[in-house]
C-alpha cells in the first residue's frame, strides 16, 4: 500500500475557488531585515522559502527545534535564493537570547510564528502553553519595542475565538500582548488564521498515513468543521497584511466557507480508491479534549470591519487597559513559575472571560485543590 495518490486540498476540493492570487504580496518592501521565529514549522517553513526566493534581503530564521531548522537551511540551500540567510538555534521563551537578536540584527520586520498547536497535548500541559504561546509574544512584543523594531505580525488562530482549550486561551492571550504593544508602543498586527492543509498536525498527513496503513480513518465526530487555507494563501494572507501600511490589532483573512472534516476523510479515500486502496473504513472517535465541533471566527464583543485589502478585514475590539494587563501577564509569569493549575485558571477567566476551561482540566484543578487540602 506506498502507491501515491491524490492528497492536495485544492484538488479534492475543485469547487473551491482560490482566494488570493499565488504573486499577491511583496516582502521586499518591508525594510532590510526580516525576522521569522518559528521558521522551522510549516507556516514558518513556508514563509522563508516565499522570503527567500522573491526578496533580496537579511532574512533571520529562528526554531528551537535542532532537526527542524537543520531541515530548513538544506532545503534552502538547494534552492536559488536572493537573501542573505541567518539561522538561529533557540527558543522564543528565551528573554535575554530575544533582547541580543533584537539588539544586535535591529529587524524591520518580525513575523511571529512560533507556538505549540496541538490541542490534546496542551491540555495535558497547560503552563507549556501559556508560556510559549502567551507570555513568549508578550516578551517578544516589549522587545520589539524596547529595540525599535518597526512592525511585528503574530500569527494567530481561530481557536483564540471563543476559546474552549488552552490553545485557544494561550492564543488569545497572544493576541491580546499584541493589542496591548499596539496600543503603546506603535503598529502591531494579529492575523488570525484557519487550519493550514497540509501543515504539520493537519487531518491531510494524518489521514494520509492511516490510509497507506489500511486504515481506519478516525474522524472525531460526523459534523466536525474547520476553516482551511493552503501554504500559498497562508503566505499570501501574511504578505498582504505586512504590505498594509501601519496595520495594527487584530485581523481576519477570506477563508471560504468551512469544511467537513468527514467530507475531506471521504474524498481522500475516493481518491486512493483510484489507486487501488480498498476496503479503508472511517471510525467516529469522539471529540478529544479541548476539540470544539466548530470553530468561530469572532469572539463575543468582536465585530468586522471593511477590507483594508483585498480578503483581508480587520476585527473592531475593545479598548486595552495597558496597566490591568500588564498586572494580569505579571501574575501569569509568577503562577505558571510556580506551576499553580487552579491559579491560573482563575486567572486567565479574567483576562479572557470567554475561556470555558474543558472538563480534563477542571478535573486536574479540583484534584490540586484536593491534595493541597490534604496536606
């Protein structure tokens, strides 16, 4: 079963129209020096090599992953390539390693795309998440600050809407570091995205590889949707909003509409039909912690403002209260120090009041409490 077959979203999906032109956006215009943190993931990945092969410039690559930027500077340098291209090994959570890299390159333009995604294994670990999804980008955007770095461009998600796991919630306390710089330290941008096909983690690989296995395909319930961009429209959305001259909050790209988990497990299965994959059964596993049957595009209170370029709108949001934010962000670095589960649970429903915290992690914070009580 290693006969390939169709897996490209774009080709199981043919009624969808593509939603940006593959040449729209130009890094060139963003200064002299680029900065993508992350770049060792697939929407990092995707964004060097776009940087790379349009723009003659310094371009900074950074991922705390050995295997994963060693990946990334073979597969640029089997490439023709117009910028200048420095790797860095470490990680974002790093202040002082952030603050010498700001200090010493002076970036124009950060694109911030390192984060852990994966919903399941962050509500098993809930400080790894606020801490490299949250306070990370709020570190990152004081530095961009304190070193006068031009622009910087979180990539965000749709899970930071409404949020009902700690992705979701570490997320959106991305987003709101982002709107606290932005509303003190000058232009800042949040780009909330989709899933992107294709990328690490995506259903596509996964059910790829059940497939070529035999199968089943696990789909974790009958009416599960999610919003999907490609690679291409990923890096079209991000360049377009870097092109926009003093963007600063929160913004939302076209998407389409969303799409049936089930139908993309059918139709990829239809396709290694063609060649000859038989017999591939789907399974219903049920919803896993954190998952939401939909997702939102808005939270409650959030609204949609017009086009400030084409597929690209901005989120109307409310204003920061910089120094109630600066405590709370202050109190999350001290209770995630010290590891406090029912402390920042507590916490994060202030800051983000539309985080429902699902059962695995109401059920770890009663049996804290539990055992603090006991002692």
């Amino acid at each position: 079963m290693d006969q390939p077959f169709e897996t490209d979203f774009s080709t199981l999906f043919p009624e969808r129209k593509p939603l940006y032109p593959d040449d729209v956006g130009n890094f060139a215009g963003l200064g002299r020096c680029i900065l993508v943190t992350g770049a060792g993931g697939s929407i990092g990945s995707a964004l060097a090599q776009r940087i790379c092969s349009a723009s003659r410039l310094r371009l900074i690559l950074m991922d705390h992953s050995e295997r994963a930027i060693s990946a990334l500077r073979r597969k640029l340098n089997s490439c023709d390539r117009e910028s200048q291209v420095k790797f860095v090994l470490g990680d974002v959570r790093d202040r002082q390693l952030i603050e010498n890299l700001l200090a010493e390159e002076r970036p124009d333009f950060i694109f911030h795309a390192a984060a852990f995604k994966h919903v399941p294994l962050l509500e098993e670990n809930p400080f790894a998440a606020v801490e490299n999804n949250g306070l990370a980008t709020w570190r990152l955007g004081q530095a961009a600050a304190k070193f006068a770095s031009a622009r910087l461009l979180l990539i965000s998600t749709d899970k930071a809407a409404n949020p009902r796991s700690m992705l979701g919630a570490s997320k959106r306390l991305a987003e709101l570091a982002i709107l606290r710089c932005t509303s003190s330290h000058g232009p800042m941008s949040a780009l909330r995205l989709g899933n992107v096909a294709d990328s690490s983690g995506s259903v596509l690989p996964i059910f790829r590889e059940q497939i070529l296995r035999g199968g089943p395909v696990t789909v974790t319930h009958q009416e599960a949707t999610r919003y999907f961009l490609t690679a291409p429209e990923t890096c079209a959305a991000m360049a377009t909003l870097a092109g926009v001259q003093d963007a600063s909050g929160l913004y939302l790209p076209a998407m389409g509409d969303s799409v049936r988990i089930l139908k993309i497990a059918e139709r990829m299965i239809q396709a290694a039909s063609k060649k000859n994959y038989t017999e591939i059964s789907v399974k219903i596993t049920g919803l896993r912690p954190g998952d939401k049957l939909h997702e939102d595009l808005l939270s409650r209170g959030e609204s949609l403002a017009a086009e400030v370029a084409p597929g690209l709108r901005a989120i109307c949001w409310e204003q920061i209260d910089v120094p109630l934010l600066d405590a709370q962000f202050q109190a999350i670095e001290e209770i995630t120090r010290r590891g406090d589960l029912a402390a920042l649970l507590e916490v994060l429903r202030e800051v983000v009041p539309e985080y429902q915290p699902g059962p695995m992690l109401v059920k770890k914070r009663s049996a804290a409490a539990a055992g603090a009580g006991d002692e």
